[in-house]
C-alpha cells in the first residue's frame, strides 16, 4: 500500500502539469504581457525625450511587477500539489484488498502556509534584464527555480519615519514588556529600547445592576506602568 502511495505520489510530481505545464503557462502569459506593454514602449519612444524616460520607467516596472506577481502565483500553485497527499483505501472480502481506490487530498491550510514561509523567508531578488525576463539580481545567488519566490524590492523599514509612505515609525508606540510576540518591546522598538514611566488610571470597577434599570459603580485608582519605545 505504503509503495503505491509513493509511486502515485511521484507521477503527479513529475507530471506534465508540475514541470512543464505551469512553465508554459506562464510563458504563454509572459507573451501577453509583452504584447500588451509592447504599446506602451512604441508610445513612449515617439514622443520627446524629456517625457519618453520616466514613462518608459514606469512602463518596465509595470511589466517587472506583472512577471513577479506570475512567477509568484504559479509558485503558490506548485506549493499546493508538492504538498498534497496521496490516500488509498483497500476493498475487499474481509479486508482483501482485491481492489484499491485511491486519491489525491490537499494537505492543510497550516501545513502549505508554513511552507510558502520558508520559500518567504529564502525569497530571491530579481530584476528585468533587456530580454525583458526576471533574471537573479545578485549574481552570487542562486538562480530562481519555479517553486522559488522572488521580489524586486525590499520593504520599507517600519521601524523608521517614512514620510513617502506617510508612515510615523515606531518612535512612541507603547510596548509590552513582558511579551516576546510582535508587541513585545524587544521586536517593535527594533532594538532601540524603551521608556518606562509611572501612570495613574481612574477607571470604574465594581459595578453592579440595581432594579430598575441602573448600573452603578465605583471609582478605583490603579497605579502601573507605562513603556514606550524610543
């Protein structure tokens, strides 16, 4: 049973659909793109050259972030079969096994999403080349393979104040001292440490319902600490 599961489970991987299929699917769509953007470009090298430079910019990071965002779909799709299972079920008189059913079944939500991770983690910088193909950035690193995920470009530090993004930084976010998750100090204030001051909280507590038809409670002053980050 176990060798039949394997040897099922190699052919859907070594399948036309895993290794070929998805390569000339994005290639088909890679000369779509082409043909859509070559317009643009013909468009752009008419006019004057003061104008023609950042239109023919934006007109290859377009194309740049279409072929990324291909690359990183048939990924995800690839991820989906090389992490899906293969069960059998045997029939039979008195569990025989005379004939045996068998079928393909997608593994977990948690099972794929911690393995596009890894790939999220390990992902390659790429850049457009002339040829108008996504090639590796940095030529010390590995090539791309199609289960790889790539990117153009790093993300913006949410640590410091971004005023493109219109994003203020992390500077006086209150923190969590005590937590080693996203709120903890240690990770939001990315390294730079904390402020902790004293503070006085008035706030109702005690409340009870009275018939008919109060709340009433009491006022206690709480005294704790406060942390933000520098």
């Amino acid at each position: 049973m176990q060798e039949l599961k394997e040897k099922i489970n190699k052919e859907i991987l070594n399948s036309a659909l895993v290794n070929s299929g998805g390569g000339k699917m994005s290639d088909r769509r890679r000369k779509q793109n082409m043909q859509n953007d070559s317009p643009m470009e013909e468009n752009a090298s008419s006019t004057s050259s003061s104008q023609s430079a950042p239109r023919l910019k934006n007109g290859l990071s377009a194309k740049a972030r279409s072929l990324m965002n291909l690359h990183n779909n048939e990924a995800g799709r690839r991820a989906v079969l090389r992490k899906s299972k293969i069960l059998c079920k045997c029939h039979g008189v008195s569990g025989s096994c005379s004939l045996i059913t068998c079928w393909q079944q997608l593994s977990s939500i948690r099972e794929i999403g911690d393995y596009l991770r890894e790939k999220y983690e390990g992902a390659i910088e790429v850049k457009l080349n002339k040829r108008g193909q996504l090639q590796v950035r940095h030529e010390e690193y590995k090539v791309q393979t199609p289960h790889d995920l790539v990117y153009l470009d790093d993300s913006p530090d949410w640590c410091r104040v971004n005023k493109q993004l219109q994003w203020p930084g992390t500077h006086g976010r209150e923190c969590n001292k005590t937590s080693s998750g996203l709120d903890g100090c240690g990770i939001l204030c990315c390294g730079r440490g904390y402020n902790t001051k004293t503070i006085t909280v008035v706030e109702r507590c005690n409340c009870k319902f009275h018939w008919c038809c109060q709340v009433k409670c009491e006022t206690c002053v709480k005294v704790r600490e406060e942390h933000t980050c520098k």
